[in-house]
C-alpha cells in the first residue's frame, strides 16, 4: 500500500507571509491541528501547527510557557496582541518538513510518523504539494488492510468445504477407477 492510495488531496495551507491569526482561524474552521505553508509555487516551505502557535515562552523571561502567561496575565495580552496580530507564519512554522512521496509505503510513513512524533506529513511531486497523509489516513489504511483481511478470511473458510468436497469426489473417482 502506498501514501496515493489514502492521503488526503484537498489540503488547506497557508503561505509564510501570512499573519498567524489567519493560520490559527483556518485551523478552527477545519478543525486541524496544523497546516502544510507553501510559497508562491506551491513547494511546501514549512508546517505550522498549534504546538508552533502555543510553544513560544514569555518575553518577560519567565519559565512558563506564553499561552498560560496570556490566560493569566492581561499585561502581557495587552503589550502582545499587537505583536501576534502582525506576526507571520515563516516567524512560528517548522522550517523543511518531511515531506513523502506519493508512492512512499504506508510502512515507512508510520514508522517515520512514529520516530518523530508527527501527526501529518505533505506529500510532494517534484517538491509541490500534491496531498497530505494524516494519522487519521493511516487509520483509514489499516481499517481497509483489516477489512480485505476479514474477506479474504471468509472466503478461505467458505471455500474449504469445497475443497474436501472436490477432494473426495477426486478419490471416490480414483478409486472407482482401480475397481
């Protein structure tokens, strides 16, 4: 099986030069946890997930992570909703993903997925994004590897039957034979 067969090829993305409000907003609306970014060509610069928008620490130095000082401190919200509403997805993306090949086995992309922690991987022809593969694609492959499993199975156990019967009728003929 290969990443064509399941990944998804209506992707949102978003471009580097986009104000990060517009790549949260899309991420809400379509409710993903991160979005491939892709330049003027449509080859894929970065991802943008909601770890990249959450992850920064405060300014102020302090040890706890930016999205709890906002929730806790409207000092800190008032000094930077300026700065988030003008600041850009290239500021908080993942420079050079893994990207994957169209005929990229599904085994390579879990195993991949898995090492690193990924919750999705842009799939590229010559470096344009052409899809996107998703924990929930893989899903769908094992849900379909299961199913073809399970008729393959039912057929087996049906045609079994069968072949003692032809088994027999091949002996009783043998053996009708030598008389």
């Amino acid at each position: 099986m290969k990443v064509g067969d399941f990944m998804s090829t209506r992707v949102v993305t978003v471009h580097p030069d986009s104000p990060i409000m517009d790549a949260a907003q899309l991420m809400l609306k379509h409710h993903f946890s991160g979005l491939p970014v892709v330049d003027d060509t449509g080859r894929v610069v970065g991802i943008v997930t909601e770890h990249d928008l959450v992850r920064r620490t405060g300014q102020s130095g302090s040890q706890q992570p930016y999205w709890l000082q906002l929730m806790i401190d409207r000092t800190v919200v008032a000094r930077d909703s300026v700065h988030f509403d003008e600041a850009k997805v290239k500021e908080v993306m993942t420079s050079d993903p893994v990207v994957v090949m169209e005929d990229t086995p599904i085994e390579d992309v879990c195993g991949v997925m898995h090492q690193r922690g990924i919750k999705r991987l842009p799939v590229v022809q010559n470096g344009r994004l052409v899809g996107i593969v998703s924990r929930a694609d893989l899903v769908r492959a094992l849900a379909t590897v299961v199913h073809q499993l399970t008729q393959a199975n039912e057929r087996l156990a049906a045609a079994g039957p069968l072949l003692v019967e032809l088994q027999r009728q091949s002996m009783l003929k043998r053996a009708r034979s030598l008389i």
